[in-house]
C-alpha cells in the first residue's frame, strides 16, 4: 500500500466525494454503516456550511441580534418578573462566566429602564408592542437563514408566525431559567455541604445538568425554527454537537481573559462592544452549522450517486421517466405514492427520483394530490393524461418539445436537412412505442428486488476477489 501523502490525499477526497456516496445502506450494515453516515454528515455539514455562506449570514444574525438584545433581555426579565424569580435571574447573571459578565448587566439596566417606561408611557401598550415586535424580528430572520439551509421556499404563514414565535418567546426564556435554577442550585449546594460530601453520581449530575439544557436548547431551536418538519433524533444529534461547541468555545472565551485584559488597557470600556460581537459572531455560527448538520443528516439519503445523477445520459434518463410514470399510471387507483415510495420502490437515488417526479409534474404528465394522513399532510402522485390513451411515445414527445425555441436566428430553416432528419427519427420513434401505453408496463417488484440483491451479491464477490488479489 503506498504511503505517498499525495496519493492517500487524492484516495480521501475521491472517496468523500464519490466513492462513499456510491455505497448505500443496502451495500453496507453493522458498524461500517454508522462510521459511513458520520462521515457522510459531516462532509455534506461543511460542505453547505461553506457553500451557503453561513459566516456571512451569522454576521448578519449578529447585526440583528445587536439590535434586539435589549429587547429580549426585557422580555427575559419580564417574565421573569411575572414568575417572580428576578433576583435569582440576576443573582445568575453576576455570577455567570460569560466573559460579558459587566455587559450583560449593563444589558439588563438598560432592559428594566425598558420595561418602566412601557409601564409609564403616554400611550400604554406601544412600548410593550415593540418590543415584541423588535423579537419577532429577529425570529423571522433566524426562520429565513433556517429555511434556506433546509431548502423551504416557503415560510410560515401569518398566522403561524404569530402563534409558533409567541411559543418561541415563551419556551426559550423558560429553558434559560431552568440553566440559570439549575446553576444557582448546583453552586448553593456545593458552597453549603462541600464537594467531598456528595456521591460520584451527584457530582456527574451537578457537573453534567447545564450542558444537557444547553443541549436541549439547541434541540428546540433545530426542530421550532425552520418551516421543516425535523426529525428528533437529528435535531438531536446536531443539538448535541452545537452545544458542546458552544460549551468548548465558552471555556476557551474564557481562558483568553488574559488577552482581554491587554485588549481593555488600549480600548478602556469601548472594548466591551466588540468582545460582545464576537462572543455573538461564534455562537451564531456554532448554532448555524448544527442547523447545517441537521439537515445533512436528515437529507443524506438524497445525494447518494450524486455525480451519477449530475452526469446521466439522456437515452436513460428517458427511460426511467417512463419507468417512474409506468408505475404511478399502472397501480392507479389502486395504489398512490408519494415521491419516497417511488425511490424505495424502484431503487433509484433519491435526487434523481425528485427531478423525474419534478419533471413530469411540470409537464402535466402527473399531478400532485394532498390529502390529511393520520400525522400530517400526505403528497402523493396521479397520473396527469389519460389513463386509457397515453402512450410511451407521446411521453416521449411531451419530454421532446419541452422547452424554448425562439432564439436570434431560426436554425430549423438555416439547416432544414438535418431538422427534417431528425424529426423522423423522432417520429419514427413515436410510431414504434404508440401502442404501447403507459400503463400497460408491468413492474415486478419481486424481481426488481431479486435483481438488485443479485447485483450486491455479484459486487460483494468480485470485492472479496479483489482483495484476494
């Protein structure tokens, strides 16, 4: 085996960027596969991370954060104060380690003269109403960063926005207290009966119960923000990962106060700003990119055969285009299938079943019906022509025409030989697969999966051959 680092880097990128997105859940089991799905959301995580220009995006988050942060520590504090636990709030705030520990209660000075003057205003409510406001804001920036890492063009109705960001507004403070309780708690307790008095299990606890918060915190942001419906368990696993980078980030923060100490002696209190920035600037893209790796790990499955897909001939992809429409045209109405059926079903990556499924909606070969499942909203395929009359080669000339020809010069009359030429070819084509209609194709599904297991076992052997050799 060579040991060139060259050569073994040339292996890695090739096998990051081709030859592990070739190997699906149905050629590897066990331990292999788990290894091979990290690796797989990890590369993706960065990848979009890098592609979507998240730095730029928490930069602007920062921007926004700025200006809400006195507005969300009053809301803070205002529940705070409904729930009557302000002095453990800022009992937890001058004893946190933040690094912004001077900041933030200037932060919150400046929030409770807020709330007093909403109180006291001439006109009562308006100030309470933009600071609501202020928030949703902020959310609704936050949704649209979100929304664009899952790829939702669409966000939350009116309606929705109201009712999910009230909710938002209200959990999220209810999490912070329970990370504040918790921390006051852990520390009276350990001040009162000493660390060598408890058992190992209460230490754990005691060491362990913020981060899990945290964790869940993120948790909750990654599944309630995007207009997506998330899986728990990647939700999960990203929380996961995000809250320890913010835990791993806090404590370096911290360990640099010296530094900061230097930075204070020639910006004197002006130096508060731009530390609290960039305190903002890295948790915003801490929390960004596990937004990132929740969606990889949710959508891995879709950029299998990746450049497969990209460079298909166009002879086959014709083909799997009548296959696709053979099977929603020939099960109906019996059956109906929704865009994931069709790629288990067939064997087809994901990717390229969606730009099939998207191609033949748009050409009306199919449409799309939504009706309520038991859990949610189901979008399954019809057939879009007659059952009874549409053919193969009508598919065919339906895929054919697609499209623009009215460009500068019309090169049907410049080059009127070969333009005749090929519209027989095309039509000699159509005559060939009339009669032949698109529900009258017979899909196997026994045999197809017969064929693919024949196929993984053939590729398991010659594998097994290889390394003989």
């Amino acid at each position: 085996m060579t040991k060139n680092p060259i050569i073994l880097f040339r292996i890695a990128v090739r096998f990051l960027t081709y030859d592990a997105w070739r190997m699906t859940a149905e050629n590897v089991s066990g331990t292999v596969r788990y290894l091979l799905n990290i690796v797989k959301a990890l590369f993706l995580s960065v990848r979009f991370f890098v592609s979507d220009r998240m730095m730029e995006k928490a930069s602007a988050l920062t921007y926004y954060t700025l200006l809400a942060i006195v507005p969300i520590f009053a809301l803070i504090l205002g529940i705070a104060k409904g729930f009557n636990v302000q002095d453990l709030l800022e009992e937890t705030i001058a004893n946190a380690e933040t690094g912004q520990d001077e900041t933030l209660m200037y932060i919150f000075k400046f929030a409770d003269s807020y709330l007093e003057h909403s109180k006291t205003g001439i006109i009562m409510g308006i100030g309470i109403v933009m600071l609501l406001w202020v928030i949703y804001g902020l959310i609704g920036n936050v949704e649209s960063v979100f929304n664009q890492i899952w790829q939702q063009k669409k966000g939350r109705s009116t309606v929705r926005k109201v009712t999910d960001y009230l909710s938002i507004m209200i959990v999220i403070p209810i999490l912070i207290f329970l990370v504040c309780g918790v921390q006051i708690f852990t520390h009276t307790m350990l001040s009162s009966i000493g660390i060598d008095a408890i058992s190992e299990t209460l230490r754990f606890l005691f060491k362990w119960t913020p981060y899990l918060l945290i964790i869940i915190v993120f948790t909750f942001v990654y599944i309630v923000i995007p207009n997506a419906k998330v899986k728990f368990s990647n939700a999960l696993i990203a929380g996961a990962v995000a809250g320890i980078g913010f835990i791993f980030f806090q404590n370096i923060y911290l360990s640099g106060q010296i530094w900061v100490s230097k930075y204070n002696a020639i910006y004197g209190s002006f130096a508060a700003l731009p530390l609290l920035l960039l305190w903002m600037q890295m948790s915003w893209v801490i929390c960004l990119y596990g937004a990132e790796l929740s969606f990889a790990a949710q959508n891995m499955r879709n950029f299998e055969f990746e450049k497969d897909t990209q460079n298909i001939s166009r002879r086959y992809y014709d083909f799997l285009c009548v296959v696709v429409a053979g099977l929603i045209y020939s099960q109906f109405p019996k059956r109906k299938f929704k865009t994931e059926d069709i790629s288990t079903l067939l064997h087809l990556p994901s990717k390229l079943t969606g730009n099939i499924i998207s191609h033949l909606s748009e050409l009306s070969i199919i449409n799309e019906t939504i009706f309520n499942g038991d859990r949610e909203d189901e979008h399954v395929w019809n057939p879009g022509q007659p059952v009874d009359t549409y053919s193969i080669g009508q598919l065919l000339e339906d895929i054919d025409v697609q499209g623009s020809t009215d460009f500068r010069y019309d090169y049907t009359e410049l080059f009127r030989r070969e333009w005749q030429t090929m519209l027989q070819m095309r039509q000699a084509e159509k005559e060939v697969s009339k009669d032949l209609l698109i529900r009258d194709i017979q899909i196997d599904f026994k045999k197809i999966n017969e064929t693919c297991n024949i196929s993984r076992s053939l590729k398991e052997r010659f594998r097994q051959l290889s390394e003989k050799r």
